[in-house]
C-alpha cells in the first residue's frame, strides 16, 4: 500500500514587539506571528531523521532578529522580509506561510494633541490580520482585520424567506408587524492584493477598512436599508473592489449577534423596541453568512 504525504511545520504564538523610533515620537507594532515551512523537509516523518529541518526555535529567534533588521510599518512588509530571509538562507525550503495578527495601540491625547510615546490599548482591541505567503517566486499578501463589532440600530429587515413546517421565524420589514431590526456582527474580514498598493500597505488597509465600515453604515444621517446581512456583505465587497485595483477578492464572514426584543408587556409595559436581550455568537446558535466576491477575468 502507498501514501501521500504532505508535510509542514513552523512556529506559533510568536509575539514580536518592535518600537519604531523617529526622534522623540516613537510608534510601536505588537504582532503575534505562526511561521509555517513547507520544501524538501519528509524525512523527518518518513524516517525520523531531523537534517532537513529548521528547529521551530530557530524559527522563532528568527522573527525577532529580522524585526530588528528590517525597517518596517507594518506587518505585511515584515512577513515578505521573514520570508525571503529564510528563502535564502535555507535552499530546501521553497514556501513560507506567515499568518500575523496585529494589535492596534492608539496614542494618548493629552491637551488635545496627540503623545509622541504614550499609547493605550483596549483589552479586546482591534486586531489587524494579514496572511504572507513568500515562494521562489514572490510574495502574496493578503490583509484585514477581525473580531469588529458592527451594529445599525435601525434600517434593517428580513423577509421573504422560505417558510416550511419548522420555521417560526417571524419577518422583519415593510409590511409586517415588525418595521426594522438591530443587525449586529462580529465580521471578520480579509482582501487579497494582486500587487503592492502604491501608498503601501498600511495607508491602503486603512482606507479599505474605512470604505467597509462606509459600506454597512450607509449616509451619516438615514443610512441605508439592508434587507439582508448577505446583501450588506455583497455591496461591502463590491465597493472595495470598485475603488481599490490592487484588490482581488474580499472575504467577509459575519455572524449574526441577535438582539431581542424583551417581552415586558408580561409586566404590563409597553415595549416599543428600546430594550432588548442580546446574546453572544460564539456561545448562542447564531445565523452565520460567509462571503467572498472576487473579480471575473476575461478569457481573452
């Protein structure tokens, strides 16, 4: 009998801190780096022996000694020198898979201005994302962010669904009882370059980022209805496609984070929609809806 063997391996939960330092205003970039190798490296599954391998600890003091060594912004360049360090240094390996997560420190105003070495930083602080993958061939590069919050306390609904035996799920939207609905997610989302946006990757995460939140929220004043949460991710997608060129896909997964209303007629009040019981997505069963536009390319 035969087999086929795929092999990979690395380091995970590497937390790597830089401070970068431009005179007296320093920024500061806390990531949390998985290096994954993959090449000529099965012997040691298929016959234990470890020539072929770079110990994950290597690894690991290879994330800090190329932090030090590369000038950065931001992790996606970080990930493309790791990996084209560890290309080059060992000929064997012909892939290097680097997931870095990013946590956010804002600076600390003080007077109205901002703290040239102060930072804050919530406990479950926003996380920007990114996924390098560096072959003898070049890098790609993949960025986003995850675990956001999103809510629209209005100007949502869902109806016209399918209604079998089982379905006691009431509509939501014109022409029902219930007007609109709080849509809430915690979305969880990341965008695939075809190429380095020429502002560089920081400058364009941010104003993709930006250009989602526009997108869920709608006008500052009305909004926009969503009818669904699965429109809401298409038009998200599209309109980050429309403005960003170096963007090839987007993904976005949100689950939904309900709301409900809480019954305290019961008590004889009236509830008109203001108090509501919320729950947790990762804890309650949740609706959950994935999505991933990318561009068509012509077959010509």
């Amino acid at each position: 009998m035969s087999f086929h063997l795929d092999a990979t391996y690395g380091k995970q939960s590497v937390p790597v801190f830089k401070v970068v330092k431009h005179g007296k205003k320093h920024t500061v970039i806390d990531m949390q780096v998985k290096i994954m190798l993959e090449g000529n490296v099965k012997d040691s599954w298929l016959t234990g022996e470890n020539h072929q391998i770079v110990p994950t600890e290597t690894q690991k003091n290879t994330c800090y000694a190329l932090a030090l060594q590369t000038d950065f912004d931001c992790a996606e360049d970080y990930g493309i020198a790791l990996g084209n360090d560890m290309l080059a240094r060992h000929k064997h390996i012909d892939r290097v898979k680097l997931e870095i997560a990013e946590k956010k420190w804002d600076r600390v105003k003080v007077f109205g201005s901002e703290h040239n070495h102060s930072f804050q930083c919530a406990k479950d602080a926003t996380k920007n994302t990114c996924f390098v993958e560096v072959t003898r061939h070049g890098a790609t590069v993949s960025s986003g962010v995850c675990d956001v919050n999103l809510m629209k306390t209005t100007q949502s609904g869902f109806k016209g669904f399918i209604q079998d035996k089982y379905t006691n799920l009431q509509p939501v939207g014109a022409g029902s009882s219930s007007p609109d609905r709080i849509m809430c997610t915690q979305l969880t989302t990341n965008w695939k370059f075809s190429r380095k946006p020429a502002s560089g990757y920081a400058v364009a995460n941010k104003a993709i980022f930006q250009t989602l939140l526009e997108n869920w929220a709608g006008p500052p004043e009305d909004g926009r209805f969503s009818k669904s949460v699965q429109e809401t991710a298409y038009i998200m997608a599209t309109a980050v496609l429309d403005q960003f060129p170096e963007v090839e896909s987007v993904y976005l997964a949100t689950p939904n984070i309900h709301h409900y209303t809480y019954p305290l007629e019961q008590f004889g009040m009236k509830n008109p929609n203001v108090v509501f019981q919320s729950t947790d997505c990762h804890t309650t069963a949740s609706g959950r809806i994935e999505t991933r536009v990318s561009r068509t390319r012509s077959k010509l």
